[in-house]
C-alpha cells in the first residue's frame, strides 16, 4: 500500500501514521518532496487491508499495490487451469458450448431443445429450474421438477447439465441433478452461496454481476477457491450501462482481461449480454475470437412461445447457424469442439 | 402493453399477434397507420406479462404501460405508510436517525458508539454483526457474537436495534435479536431472502442495489410485502457509476421519486452514499431537504482504528454537528425527530 | 506520481526507469520492498505527466498524487469567489437565482416568462437561442433573433441574462447580448471553446458534462482560467447512468465536492437534472441545503405548449411555490437571496 | 408516437390533448381500456416531435415509435455503402486498417511510424496534429505543423492520412492536408462541427461520444449526411462505464447493432477502447469477427517515449502479430485487406 499525505499534513500526523504501521508489524518506507510525503507499506497482505489509514489525519489517499485474490491469479498457478466436467473439458483449448432453454417449461420444451442442441453440437444443457426474477408475480420456474427434467435430459441425450442454484438451502437439491451449478449475476456476491457452492463437489459457473468490477468478479471466485474447490469458470453475460439498445453491454475485453489475469476458463453468453437474438450470431464469433474458452446461448423450440426471454433465444436453425460459424472461428484459434 | 409492429410486418404477422392474445382471453386495439400499426393490450397483468411477443415475427418492440408492483405503490395506499418499529416510528413526519459503526467490533466498542449516537439524538443503533466483503479474507464479522453485544447496548441504552441479515439461514437468529431486518445492497435481488423476511415478523431495511434501478427497488419490496410483511423502509445508498471521487454516486432524485411513487418511508445512508465522511453533513442535511424519512449514518468513537470504512464514519463530535444541522432542516420541513 | 513496479521487474528495467526521469531532471524516492519497488517523483507536474512511464517494460502502474489544476484549486485561492455579474453577485453567501424558458419561442413567451420569474424572485432570465439537438431536424433556436429577444427582456425587466454559446464563432455575439455565457454540458470537453470563453471579458457558466468526471470539470474550467477569465461558476445538471425513472441522475455530492476542492461557486439544474418538473422543487431544497451557491429552473408560461422540454418545465404558480421554499431553507443556511 | 394517459386522466384531458395533435394536422387513434386510454399519433415526424404533450396535463408518458434519423438507416438504403478514400475503400467487404501514433511529435517519429505501418498491411495513417487534452497544461499537439508532417508522410508512403478537426475554424486546414476528417469522442455532439465537416467534402470518421447512446450516434451521422456528405464511416471506441480496469469498456456488440440498422461502415479503435495493449490484439479479432469494417490501432516505434498514450499503443513488432491475426479472421468472414 502507499499512503499519499496532504500537502499541510503535519510532521507528527506522518508520525502516528508510521506508528500504527509499525506498531502491528509492517515496514515503512518515506519518500518526501518538497510539498509532500508518501509512505510506501509492505508486509503481509491481509494486515495492510486492515489498517484504517484513509481515516487518520494527514491522510490524503491510499493506493493499494496488489490485488486481494490469491488462488485465482495467474501468479499462483501459471498454466491454464482445464476444468473437467465428469468427462467434458473446459479450458485449455477445449471450447464448451452450453445451450437450451432459459427456463424448463415441460418435458417436451426441454428434451426438444436438447435434442436440438445436441444435433448441433453442443456438450452441455442449460435451463433455469429456478428462475430469478424482479417481479414476485412473474413465473419462478418449476423448481425439483424442473431438475427431474434437466436430469431426464441427460440421460437421454448424454448432455451434461449446467442450471442455477439461487440460495444455499438448495446446492445440495441442485448438485444431486445437476453436472455444474451456476451463479447467477444478482447473487456474485451473495458470499454465503459462494462459501456453499466452494464446499460442494460441484465445477461451479460464475456468471459476472450486473455491475460487478472484474476485481470484485475475481474476488467472488476466489471466495469458492478458498473453500477449496478449485473447479471455477467464469461467464460474462454483460454489464449494465446506460445504452438502451442492448438490454446490457457485453463486455468482451473482460474475457480478454481475465484470460490475462487469472487461470481459470471463462465463457460468454452473448443472449443475456445483448437481450437480442440477432446480435447472438455476431457475438458468439466475437467471443471466441478474443479467447473465450465457451458459450452460452439460449435456444427455444419456438422463442415465440417461451415463457421467459423469448426475445433473446435463437431458433433451431439459427443455433445451427451459429455453431458453424464459431466452429469456423474456433478452428482459427486452434481450439477443439468436444 | 403496447405493441408496436415492423414498417413491414405482414397481416398475417398482425393476425398472428392478435390471435395469440385473443387465445389467452386478452383484449386487443388495433391502430393502423400509413407506416405501421400499434397494437394495444389489455387485460390482466401477469397474465399480458407472460406473453413472449417481442419473439414473433413482425414484431418491432413492446412498451409496457403499468409497472409490475401493487402493494408498495400509493395507488394501492393513498397515505404515507407509518412504520412503528416497537413505540419508535419512521415516516408520516417521523425523522429516524439510525447510527453506529460499520461493524461491531467489541463490547466498548459498540457500547461506547450507542452513546454517543444516543446523546446526540438518534433513536437506532446500526452496527454490522454480519459483513458482506469483497474479498473472502477481509474481516467477516463477530456473528451471534456481534448480535448479542447489540441486544446488550440496546438494553443499557434504550436504542432500537437495526443490523443486516446475509442469508435465508440467519433470519430467525437476526430476528430475534434485532428490532429491525437490513437488506444489504448485494442482496437487493436476493429474492429467497426477500420472501424469509416477508415470512418474518420484523420490520425490514431495504437498501437499494449497487446498480438497481428504482423500478427494481419497488419491485423488491413487493417480494417482503407480497408475503404479508408491510413493514418495509427503503433506504438510498448510492448507485454505480463512473465517477470516481465518491465511493458511490448518492441519488437523492430517488429520494423525491420514490416518495411519489410509494406509500413506504425511506431514508438516505451518505455514509457508505459518498465514502467520504466530510460530505456526510451536506449530504444529511440534503436528504432531509428533499423529504428523507430518515437518515443512517456511520460513527466509531475512534474512525482511525475502526476496522472497516474507517475513512466515512465521522466522529461523536462531527456526528453532534450534523445532527443539530438536520435538525433545523428537519423543523423547517415540519418533521419530528423523536 | 508515484510508480509501481511489477513484482518481476528486473534491476535494469529499474535503472531504466530512473534513468530517464533523471534525464529530464525529476527527482527520484525508491521503496524496495521484499517483493517490489515502487518509485516515487518529484518534480514540476506538467513535466511529470508527459514522462509515458507506464508504457516502459517492468512497469504495473503509475499513481498521479497531485491533480493537474491549479488556478481552480482551493490551495490556490482559500476564500470563496464571489462572481459579481454586473451587480449581481453568486458564490460567498449570495444565492443567485436563474430561470426562464428552455428555449427563446417569443418576445411574447420570453417576456411573459421574464416577468413571471423577476416577480418570484429570480436575478436571472435564462433561455436558449442556440439550442444544441439530439436530430437535425429538430428545432434548433432563434439564434441572433432570441438573443436579441433576451436583451430586450433584460431592458424592461433588468434580469441578467444567461444564455448558451455553442461555438467558437457565436462567442462575440453571445457576449454582446448576455450577461454571462453558459457552455452546456455536451460541450464541457470542446477545448476550443473553453478556450475562447476564456479569452472573452464574460463570466462563464460551465455544465457538467454528461459523463464528465468531478476532476474533468475541475480541469475544463482550468481551461478558461488559464487565459485569464477568472469569473467561473459550475453548473451541476445530471450525470449518465444506468437509471431511466429520471433524465439524468443528479449528483449533488458533486456539490459539497467541489465546495470542498474549489473556491469557484456552483449551481444546480434541478430541471435537467431530473427531466420531471415534480422533482424539480424537492431537489432545489435539496441542492441549496447541501451548500450550493444557486439554481437554475426551467420555467415556461405555458410548459404544455413549450418547444422543447415541456415536461421538466414549471409552470409560473409552482415556480413560486419552488421559491418559497428555497427562501426558508437559503435563509437557514445564512444565505442572501439578492 | 404512442402516448399513454394516467389511469385518472379525465375525459376533458383527453380532449385537449388530441384537440392539439389534430389542430397541427396529425392524425390520432384512440384505445381505450378499462383503467386508461393509449392515444396513438400518426403524421410527419418533425412535426410529432415538436408538439410537448409530455407536459400536457393527464399524460403519463409518451412513447417514440420511430427514429428521428433517416439517411443513416438501411429503410433509407438497403445496401452496404462503400467509402471510397481516393481509391481506397471502407465497407463492403473490405477491411481498412487505419494506424499510426496517437500524436504526432516529429517527421522521424511519424515517419518510422508510417513505414512500420505501412510494411504490415495498413492502409491509413492516423496521428493527432491537433489533440484534445483533459487539461490545458498537457501537450496540445503541433497542429498546423502536424498537417503538414502527415501530408509529408502519405507522399513517402502512399497511406491514405486520417486526423482529428477539433473546431469548426480548423476544418478548411484539415481537409487541405488529410483524407479523411476525425471528429473526435468529445466532439460527437458538436453540432456545429458535425455540420461543418458535412458541408465539406472530406470523407468524415465519427468516433461514438464517452457516453453516447447508439441512437444518439446515429443522429449525429445525420447531422453530416442531412448537409450532403454521404461518406460517413463510424468509430466505436469503448464507452464510459463503472469498469476500472480498462479505460474505456469497448462495446462491440455496437458494431453488430450499427451494422443492422445503418448502411454506413463502422470500425473499431481497441486501443482506445482498451487502454491497454496487451487487450488490443483480442479485441481487434473479435472486432473483425463480428463484423467491423476496419481498425483503428495506436502503433509508435517506440512507446516508452510517446508523449501521449503510451500505454496503450503497440510496438511495431506487435502490431505485425496482431496484422496477421486479424487477416486470418478477416479471410474467414470473406473480407479483402486492401
């Protein structure tokens, strides 16, 4: 950390500043100018994060040097991390495209839907059991019943199957149907969801929140890494932002950054990102032209009856389309389609 | 809802729409210009919700006409709403300051912060037993124990008790306790601990969501009240957005909005507002101005060693300031600080 | 500025570093800490800001300690600027009043508006004559005609007038009609122009912009002080964000901010602001309680019939209304409504 | 234009309301429900914007049914329009390349600059002569001199020369020197600029404003083209967000969006867009891949050195890599690098 002093801050603040760093152990070094004084701190970093330097007089700012994640820096663990998905690899080259519904309806909805997806080459299923939703009076998914159907899914079509769990009384329902437990934007940072999906057995997809900093997006990782589950993959679904046009801002120079920063995969779902379906196309190529190692995309047997997000899905024969495009893409980055 | 159609959308595109709502017992207005025709909807809510138009072809966009809430909106209760919190009451030109320390940190601590709020006027101890952090290495909080110690100030000192609750599993424990729930801002969308403290008897503290948006807010509340819990206070925290001198952007025009909008009182925190102790006596007085219900307003006896948000918590001394300030504000608008 | 080194940088990317600080005679502070150096520069701060360090290999990332303004700052001048614009005084305990029509429509509309807002207590008549607009066929203002218009209002009523100036050309005609030249918003960062206002003999009104940054604005008025006009008052009008409820999100702890940081007096338009006239009154009293120097409210004979931004303008009973009570809350704060 | 009534609107309000909608001409069709009445307005756009009904007593709100653009739309002109630069196409399948140092500082900087760029495969050379700088103590750029330099260049190298006009006075001396005119991000809504550079005769580059809306870019395009100039390509280069760890959050899925609605070309800059060079490889793929036109990219021969954004512009060795990158995409989404 480094504490920048006021212009007028007086000889004994900068003293009761270096006090209290010293007093619980840390190393301080002084850098003065001629107007001001700058105290660089080092030592343990958790002990720095404590001190309530910005408070004491004198004080103009703190700057902090590192970032508070550990487990998911690239610092930590040099090569990229490949996540394995009871067989379906993530990561490291291996584009995963997850598909289907944004949420289960019936069986017929749903086993159409993986069907279709299947055909087109995706590995993974995706469905809302339990939906979130900002209305109490909208429709909040069929719950178990839902998970039943996910599960019935695959074990007709050999999807893996990847669904929302939305508070911690229900990760255990979720990981016995469920192959991968997802964390929706609006709970990134429910820390309690995050503490019980890192002490399940489960890979875990975070998505990013609304408007969750990449900083704060890693740090919500690394509340599932600290509980020692290691098996993390992000997924950026768009940010909010004041354009209207789009229902949020995909954000893919996000996907470039923590492709940098962390070793951990990480995927997009371009249907939430943009809330159009026409844009899904487009952006499925764009993200996997920047580096993500997946997608997310929904797909509806007939958008224009599904019950939520019908907007946004694509149609059999545009998912199709789509997945050629990407598999062109794909194969430009090196990367294999399980 | 109002549905407008493509400059080329077909008759049968038109036919198609007007079927689909017809099917569902929806009435339909018609309105066919040189260019293109707008569809008008009516009927019940929900039931126009459900309905995936913006995915049939033909359609340009929807527009809906009535927001989604009912029982937090003044159509549903023409007066202000009173919240009685145990002989204490907020709204109806009842001034509530709720004030404390960010985190109890130990029995002195809290203890001597109860004081302080309690001689210069405020009716409500805050303090955080349980904290939402960004990183999982940061202080988390004393817990039951940092309840307790609440439970004990209140006794010694007369002040009602308001304090967060992080999960669905905590509310009974928080309920008892506490005199008042607090929704934290990253939980503004989690939606099962909505429904648990509308299933409690306490009143709630609803803050706004980092990036919600007022009609989210409201819609939030309709989660506590459509379980029967009409005992909800919002409270404005600060949004998201670019600027980064404040910690966060404080919107009092939420304030004034939500006031028309809402029958239920709402108060302005500019502690965690701005991040910047020195502007939580303008902000206060602000707030109060433009028809704040009350205020929540960080205190540590000593903000230089305070473990958490040490550089927005004022001191008793500047605390005692603010408070004679609002309180000319709070006479001018005809309230009453109890 | 202080610079960070990567935790691998080597001992000549270092060297490298200092060397070329040296090179250009700034002054070097090194902290070596057990995992990284961090450097800290001392020296004039223009010179500082063109070194391109944190393109040089070794480098994570450079912290600026001293803003780039001066003649702005509070350390350059410790008393508040008092603006006296022909007799009429803003900033130092006057609050200085401006309303009028968005637009200049009318001798009729802009006379019978200028007397309105003279009786309720105005010092001000504002109104548009070049109007900037979102589409080219909007209407686009009387130009020459409206300023000629507001000339002779100020003749019959002895308001001052405000009125925009859009570019670099229209300044010596702004400046022979007006009393003080306003630059809005979508011009804030149109240097060129701020330039030109500087060079004039006219106080400047400056809007923030849309999406300008607290230390932005500092700057832009920078920009006019720099050639020697010293008569600057920012105006506070909304920021960008996310929200849709109001217009813009008006930051009023912009205010209290630059109170702090600036000795220059600040406005807020409340009508821009919010975008809804029944906001207008509610964060009016906010803006003057939270410190500000003055308000400028849209006011229209007629806002059902107004040209543009009708729906945020009041009509001339609720701007008395609005007066009122801003007089209760100026007079509490110590303020003089001229 | 839809306007929707309160749902206590009374009878009489109506009335008024479609009394001045018809007494200008326009066209209305009423619906009317249960609890309200939606109003539909039908007629000559300019005229439906003019009238404000918003302020018109029992109108909830208004809603705009089309865009106020026109010959940016694809309804305006179904085909791709191409740009031709003196003989150098944009659009259409062809992929510009436009780089170069964000300003220029000397003939051997821009001139290695130029060969270095010109050597990999670009097209265009961009460089600021005049450069907008937050603040008025930075370097301005060498202007008049700076022309001069870049047409020096394009006589040694044969680039086409793009560069930034920054005032209304300057357009004659940009368009004597370079190709093609850049209206900067802080300039998009200089109205008076826009129309400027659309009465000259110079192809204009129209960067997106820090917080523009797409519609609001649109309309800026309109500005040039209602004045005749027909050769307008756009320029996404990342919008303003909360997002600390890039400069500016680059929004591809504008570029996919524009591509839809306009005609008119549209790049990308990543390296403003990112601030970060390490991002600009990734972005500028995923650019091409969903559909951008060309790029535009900071290259410097030697960016430790550069006096402005140098953190952000490539070496010539990484502009070679990601040259070759980008073809591959392009190849692959059938574009010609010209």
């Amino acid at each position: 950390m480094i504490i920048v002093m006021n212009d007028n801050a007086t000889k004994q603040e900068m003293e009761q500043v270096v006090d209290r760093l010293e007093a619980v152990g840390l190393k301080v070094h002084l850098s003065t100018g001629d107007s001001r004084t700058i105290i660089g701190v080092i030592g343990e970093k958790g002990l720095i994060a404590e001190q309530p330097i910005e408070a004491m007089p004198g004080v103009e700012k703190t700057v902090a040097v590192t970032e508070s994640y550990k487990l998911v820096s690239r610092s930590f663990h040099q090569e990229d991390s490949i996540i394995d998905i009871d067989g379906v690899k993530i990561g490291g080259g291996n584009l995963a495209v997850m598909a289907g519904p944004c949420a289960v309806e019936s069986m017929e909805q749903l086993l159409e839907s993986a069907r279709v997806v299947k055909a087109a080459g995706a590995q993974f299923l995706r469905g809302g059991a339990f939906k979130p939703r900002t209305s109490p009076y909208a429709f909040q998914g069929l719950e178990v019943k839902g998970l039943e159907m996910l599960a019935k899914a695959r074990e007709l079509t050999g999807l893996k199957v990847v669904t929302e769990v939305v508070d911690v009384e229900s990760v255990p329902v979720v990981a016995e149907y469920a192959d991968m437990l997802q964390i929706g934007a609006r709970n990134m940072q429910n820390f309690k969801l995050l503490t019980a999906a890192g002490k399940s057995n489960k890979p875990v997809l975070l998505k990013r929140g609304l408007a969750a900093t990449i900083n704060e997006w890693l740090n919500a990782a690394e509340y599932i890494m600290s509980e020692g589950n290691y098996n993390v993959v992000f997924c950026e679904r768009g940010i909010r932002t004041y354009e209207e046009y789009t229902r949020n801002t995909l954000d893919l120079s996000a996907v470039a950054a923590v492709k940098q920063i962390s070793h951990l995969p990480i995927i997009v779902d371009p249907s939430h990102g943009t809330g159009r379906w026409k844009l899904v196309g487009p952006m499925s190529r764009a993200a996997v032209a920047c580096g993500a190692d997946g997608l997310m995309i929904e797909v509806h047997p007939n958008p224009a009856i599904a019950l939520s997000d019908g907007k946004q899905s694509l149609t059999p024969e545009n998912f199709s389309l789509v997945m050629k495009e990407i598999s062109g893409i794909a194969n430009l980055m090196g990367m294999k389609m399980a």
